[in-house]
C-alpha cells in the first residue's frame, strides 16, 4: 500500500512540475538569458566592438534592459558568453525589435558562426548602484 501511494504521490508532483514547465512566462517577471555566441576568429575585433556598440544602446535607450553583460573565455577568446536581463517578457519582446539590435543582428550574421540562446529562472539578482564605486545594493 505504501508502494502505491509513495508512487502516486511522485505521479502527481510530476504532472505539477509539467504545468509549471508549459505554463505561461509571468509577464512580470524579469527574463534572463544566456547567450553562448562563438565567432569567427578572423573577425572577433569587429564583432567585439559592434557588440559594445549595441550593449551600451540597449541600456541606455531601452527602460526595459536592465542588464548586459558581455565576456570572453580566456583560453578561448572567440566563445563569447551574454548575460542579458530583461525587466520583463514584453521588454525583451521590444528589445530584440529595437534598431540598434537589429543592426547588431546584421552586421554581425556572418561573423557568428554558433548562436545558443539558454532560458534560465532567475533567483537572486543584486548588483552595486554605482559599479566599482560601491553605492546602495539592489537585488530583484
């Protein structure tokens, strides 16, 4: 009898988890991507700087992007790692309609020779107000 009840209850928490799993993204909540982009070693000085170019646009222009952050593996130089965060879907939904995402898209189709875009769920998310120089921390 415990054998069956143990295993219904392991049936019923995984058909919860799939609902969660196919339920709808809630609209407020922050969206946070990874990109894991590779590019072609004989443009990575062009697409590097393409990339700060749209980097620095997006938080600035955009209400919604809270966050870019932009790093290179340092035994390989050409796998570039994105960490994006977006106040919310309809934010990221606008970012990647924005015209300085666009023309990054463009300008840099030939140079990514591998995209890979990884959905995560945020759990913690601080950062210092004022960078390097300290200030009030702020988590969401």
């Amino acid at each position: 009898m415990m054998k069956v009840i143990t295993m219904a209850i392991g049936v019923a928490l995984l058909a919860a988890s799939e609902v969660a799993l196919n339920a709808a993204p809630n609209p407020a909540q922050p969206v946070v991507r990874i990109a894991e982009i590779e590019v072609d070693p004989q443009q990575l000085d062009a697409y590097k700087a393409i990339l700060a170019e749209e980097q620095e646009a997006s938080v600035r222009l955009e209400p919604g992007v809270l966050m870019l952050h932009s790093v290179a593996i340092t035994d390989n130089p050409t796998h570039i790692r994105l960490l994006e965060v977006y106040a919310s879907q309809s934010a990221y939904e606008a970012h990647i309609k924005s015209p300085h995402f666009l023309r990054y898209k463009t300008s840099t189709e030939k140079m990514v020779t591998s995209l890979k875009l990884i959905p995560t769920t945020p759990i913690l998310l601080c950062a210092k107000s004022k960078g390097h120089a300290g200030g009030p921390v702020t988590c969401m």
